[in-house]
C-alpha cells in the first residue's frame, strides 16, 4: 500500500510541475519534454539546472503551437485593411508606397504559411527562464564538437530571433559549410525582453544595459563559465553595455555597428555643423553617412517619446507591416535590402526573401509585441554611434550597407583592445540575415585569437 501511494503522489506531483509549466507558457506555446536531439549535452560546464517547478531559476522547455484561429484572424484583418490614397510622389520619400504594401498584402492574406516558419523553430531546442522577474525566450543549441566556444547573439529592431535562424548551423556545425571542428560554437540566442516570446517588462529599467547583465546571468545559468557576445543594431548595444560590465568569463564581444564615433565628432553630428577640417578620407565618408541616417530616423524618435501611441500596429498588420518596413540602412529609408527581398522568392545564396520578411512580422503581430518592442527605445537615455569607452576585447566587422561605415581609426581609438577589424563589400545592417555565410565566416575570424 505505501509504494502504491507513493507511486501516486510522484505521478500527481509530476503532472501538476507540467501543468505549472505549461500555465506559465501562455498562449504563446506549450511545454514539451526535451527530446535526445534537443538535450544538452551534459558536462561539468554546460548542464543546465534541473527543472523544478519552485525554481525560479529553473529551464523550461518551449514550443510554439499558435492556434489557428488567430491565423485565421490575421488573414481577415488584412483583407479588411482600410487602405489609404496613393502617395502623391513618385518615390518612396512619404514612406513605404501603397503598391508595395497591397501586393505584400494580397499574398500575406491568401499564400503565406506561418506554420513553416514555426516548424522550423520547433525543429530547434527552445526554452524559457525567468530572469530579473521576466520570462526570457531563449533558441540554445550545442555543437558536437568538442571545445566549441559559447555565444550569445543578440538581434535587434525591426527583428527578433528570425534574423539568427540562418547562421545557426554554420557556426554549430562548421565542418558541413566548409570550415573546420576548430572553428564550433554553442550558441544561444535569447529573444529580447518586450520582444518574440520572452515577457513584456510592466515596468520601466529593461534597456540594453540590463540586458547586458540578464545576458550574463544566462550564460552562467546554461553553465558556461566562459563565453563571447555578438550583435547588431540594438544587440549591438547590448554587447557594448555588456563590454562595460565586463562580467567575469566574457571574453570578448563582436560588433556588426560598432559605436566608434569620436566626443568632438558626434558633438558636431548632434548640432547639424559642417564635418570638423582634417578628417581622412574614410572619416569624412562616415561623417555624411551619419548626417544622412541622423535625417532618416523619424520612426526611432517617435518611438523614444510616444510609443504608447502606436495602437494602430497593435490592431493592424498592415499598419504593422509598414511601420516594420519603413526602417533605413544605407541604401535609404525603407531599408533596401528588406525591400528588395520582398521581390525574391528564393535565394540560393541566402539573401532575404519575401517569406522571410513575412516570418518577421507574423512574429511580431501573433505575440502582439509591436508596441512592447517599441518602448526599448523609450528606455534607452545614452548616445547611439557615440564610442562609450569599452576595455575589453572588441571584433568588429564593417558591412557597406550598414547605417556608417566605422573607419578603422576611429574604431582603434573607441576599443582600445581591438581584436579584430574588417571591411566586408558585401551586406548590410541585417547582416546575419542578409548574408548568412559571410556573417558565418566573420564570427569565425573575430574569435579565432581567443580557442
């Protein structure tokens, strides 16, 4: 009788930690035990925690299963989108041209499959952890190779962990994209608070310096004593926060847009005054990128004051889809490699697809995070290309379509301990997304000095 009752109290206590597991998940996904595939490998340094339902530290597994109705209901909303008139120009100098949003429209409505998307980030080791009192959606996925180094990468706005999804198994498993056992990572990828399926902050404080430590807290909690943090656009803030920290057991950092611009230079940018004399060549070609991005970032200045405003892409995904698309790089505003991927259908060399850039927003509209992910602007107090005086080892890689091309003088003297510095002629502010195997590579390079 008693090993009766006590086979019935284990099975009741197990069933009722999944079912606080699942609760906790929401309707964003459902718990799922953890295959042999999607297992960490289990070391002296990278077991995670085991599973507790008191645990507040605790690993939780994750899925995804939207319900369909909500599909359903993101198909209606757009076929019932009130259109306005036709911009009164010929170029895109109102914003994103009413052509362009019908014909992305008419096939978001009709054609687009969401489930593919989700099947491919189920086919991926998914988890939640809370940290700092915020569930954290994380992808972790370990390499075979023995000595791999641990990565965080960190993504951005308008993105979220779809811009990572194509660089993931280049880096786990390198010797399959031609590079050797040497050059594996372990990588983790963690959706930004307010952003994907991590938590929306109630509160304020979530900016990319609290990232930086939530990043470091996880790190440590996946059992990585040592590790290197990568990212662009607002992960590249984050990194940089995280090179200020400078936590014990982060290595280095690696930068796709570096903050390098001098006190004097950004002080001159700043109050719209002509470049300052004596400038190089590439310095002087800096100046007039960021005067030209200074110009085209109406959306990011809205956001930093009135992000509560935005309902309209909270109830639209039209609306969403254009306030998403109307983002710049240097090719303009909207950003141009996101608008020419809405013409590509395939891509045999990795560049952005049209499905891609609809993978993205249908990421943002079913977890209604446009709003949320908005106030990280809100949030932020600091400079934005202005250098911050980072000590520890910095990477950096400089793509010709990003916002300003960092001139290897100004980056020497924002990170004193730079590691590793090259101009790509290739990609852009998306580069991870954009060009996945040069993205790949870089990363390899950046951290080579440090296996």
């Amino acid at each position: 009788m008693s090993d009766k009752i006590n086979h019935q109290r284990r099975r009741f206590l197990g069933i009722a930690a999944m079912t606080i597991a699942t609760t906790q998940l929401g309707r964003f996904g459902s718990a799922n035990a953890q295959s042999s595939q999607t297992k960490p490998k289990e070391t002296a340094t990278t077991q995670p925690r085991t599973v507790q339902s008191t645990d507040t530290t605790a690993i939780r597994p994750f899925r995804i299963n939207m319900p369909q109705a909500a599909i359903v209901d993101l198909r209606r909303r757009i076929t019932a989108t009130q259109w306005p008139e036709k911009e009164t120009v010929a170029d895109q100098s109102q914003g994103v041209q009413i052509a362009t949003m019908q014909k992305l429209a008419r096939y978001w409505a009709t054609d687009y499959d969401w489930r593919k998307v989700e099947t491919k980030l189920n086919a991926l080791p998914q988890f939640i952890t809370t940290i700092d009192g915020l569930d954290i959606h994380f992808i972790h996925v370990r390499s075979q190779h023995e000595n791999a180094l641990p990565l965080i990468v960190n993504h951005g706005w308008p993105g979220s962990i779809i811009e990572q999804l194509k660089i993931i198994d280049p880096l786990t498993n390198p010797t399959a994209h031609g590079a050797n056992a040497s050059d594996a990572f372990h990588i983790v990828i963690p959706s930004m608070p307010g952003y994907g399926f991590s938590g929306k902050p109630t509160s304020t404080g979530w900016g990319p310096e609290r990232m930086g430590r939530a990043w470091d807290v996880l790190m440590k909690r996946l059992g990585y004593t040592r590790y290197v943090a990568q990212g662009g656009d607002w992960g590249a803030f984050v990194v940089d926060q995280m090179g200020l920290q400078a936590p014990a057991g982060l290595l280095a950092i690696h930068t796709n847009m570096p903050a390098t611009v001098p006190a004097d230079i950004d002080k001159a940018l700043q109050l719209g005054s002509p470049a300052p004399s004596g400038l190089s060549a590439d310095e002087q070609r800096a100046y007039q990128q960021l005067e030209r991005t200074f110009k085209q970032v109406a959306y990011a200045r809205f956001m930093a004051s009135r992000p509560q405003t935005l309902y309209g892409i909270a109830d639209s995904p039209v609306g969403l889809a254009a306030w998403l698309l109307d983002h710049n790089d240097a090719g303009g505003q909207p950003a141009a490699a996101v608008a020419s991927a809405l013409n590509r259908t395939t891509s045999a060399t990795g560049e952005l697809t049209r499905d891609e850039i609809l993978d993205n927003i249908t990421l943002y509209w079913l977890t209604n995070t446009g709003v949320s992910a908005s106030r990280l602007y809100w949030e932020y107090k600091g400079g934005f290309f202005n250098a911050k005086g980072v000590s520890i080892p910095v990477a950096v890689s400089v793509f010709p379509g990003e916002q300003y091309e960092a001139p290897r003088s100004w980056t020497e003297r924002a990170y004193s301990k730079l590691i590793y510095y090259n101009q790509l002629d290739k990609g852009g502010h998306f580069a991870a997304w954009e060009q996945p195997t040069i993205f790949s590579q870089e990363l390899r390079a950046a951290f080579k000095s440090l296996r």
